[in-house]
C-alpha cells in the first residue's frame, strides 16, 4: 500500500469486493442522547446492515469505483432489543437509505498498524443546508444547517491483505454524533444523539440475524439486494421523513 491506488484498493477488497459480487455489512450498537446539564441517556438499541456491490468507474480513470448500495436500520427497546414501533407515544421511521452509494477515488486514507491487523479510517464531518428548513419543519428540524460527525474504522487483516483475493473478512466499528432524530420531535431543543456501533462483513445476507430479514421482507425487501445502477442522489433520513411529510 505504498501508493494512492494500492491504498484505495486494499480498502476496496476490504469495504467490499473488486469482482463486484454482492458483500454484506452488518452492525449493532446503542444510541445516546446529550443535551446540556443532562445525563447521557441510552435511548435506542441499533441495528443495521448495507449490501453494496463495488463496480469501476471507467468514466473516471482506471483506478476508480463506484460501490451501489442500500443500508437499512432499525432503532430497537434498549433492554428487549426489540424493534420499535413507537416511541413516547411517536411513530418511529426506521433508516430505509436507498440508495447509499459511493464514488472513490485514490487518495490518502489513514491506516494504523495494529499488529496483525490493518485500521482504515474515515472521518467525515458533515455541514449542509438541512433537507427539513425549520420554517417549514418547526417540531422537527434542529437547524437550517444539518451537522454530524461520521467516524468510520474498517479492520482487516495483513494476511489476508497480502493475499490476491478479491475481498478479505473485516469488522468494523462505527460512531456518529447527529442532531435529533426528525421523528423525535424536538425542534430545536439544544442537545443530539449519538451512535455506537460495531459490526463485520459477512459471508452472505442469509447470515444477518433472522429476526432482521424478516423484518426487511415484510416491510423492503429490495434491500436484501444491491442496487444494479447508479442513481443520485443519495437518501438519508432527514430526506426520507421529508417524502414520508412534504412541506405544506
């Protein structure tokens, strides 16, 4: 990994798989809440999962990608790890992100040595005009500017690393701090959540938890699947309580 490109694809056979077969993350954590003079709180167990497939983008140079993918996830009963419905008396609108693609490019990722093992890095911090003005979301958007901090470590092994394999096991850890869920109603109280999460590739979807796969069946099943083509722009959840309320 001694260039840009050789860096990017390390990752790549981490993250997913350069033969572009289907690969399939899944992770589970807890969500807290902050606000000022306030303890932290547990308020949501978390679960979730993200099938991608990784495709090269010929448009942009040989040592490009695209990664196509869906993410769902699903806020849980802290204690029952139950998914939840309703919360303080609210409906809840779970994380349905499709899609949830990506365009890489070689560039510098952190890595850390960790022995046997191999950290990748990312750290992305978020600033955008909010998808829910809070003119037109009172109760439900904690500014005009969306802000959050996305902290992503991919863990693989050098072994396998230096193997010629498309793709390689990895786990993963993942945090966020956000404002508040637009479901949860809070306007603009002071305050935000955050996310902790850990996770692993896995040999397949019909590995995620059974009780998780029903769920997606029941409710989106096309999320058992990666998307075939690209399509922009992304969805998160602050678009997607937007489709579920337009602005009146």
């Amino acid at each position: 990994m001694t260039t840009p490109a050789e860096l990017l694809r390390s990752f790549a056979r981490t993250r997913a798989s350069l033969d572009g077969e289907e690969v399939t993350y899944w992770w589970s954590g807890n969500v807290y809440s902050w606000a000022p003079e306030e303890p932290y709180q547990r308020l949501f167990g978390f679960e979730g999962l993200n099938v991608a497939r990784l495709v090269r983008d010929a448009e942009a140079g040989p040592d490009a990608y695209r990664l196509l993918s869906r993410e769902a996830a699903f806020y849980l009963d802290p204690d029952t790890r139950e998914i939840l419905e309703s919360w303080q008396g609210l409906p809840v609108v779970h994380v349905w992100n499709d899609p949830a693609n990506q365009k890489w490019r070689p560039a510098p990722i952190p890595v850390t040595e960790l022995g046997p093992q191999v950290c990748f890095s990312l750290e992305i911090p978020l600033a955008y005009p909010s998808p829910l003005p809070v003119a037109r979301y009172p109760l439900h958007s904690a500014g005009d500017t969306y802000t959050a901090l996305e902290l992503f470590q991919f863990f693989a092994g050098r072994a396998d690393l230096a193997g010629s394999a498309a793709g390689v096991p990895a786990t993963m850890s993942w945090s966020r701090m956000s404002p508040w869920l637009p479901w949860m109603a809070r306007g603009q109280r002071p305050g935000g959540l955050t996310f902790h999460c850990q996770g692993r590739k896995l040999g397949s979807y019909a590995e995620v938890p059974g009780r998780t796969r029903a769920y997606i069946a029941a409710h989106r099943p096309e999320f058992a699947r990666a998307p075939e083509e690209w399509s922009e722009p992304n969805e998160t959840s602050w678009t997607y309580f937007r489709k579920l309320h337009p602005p009146k």
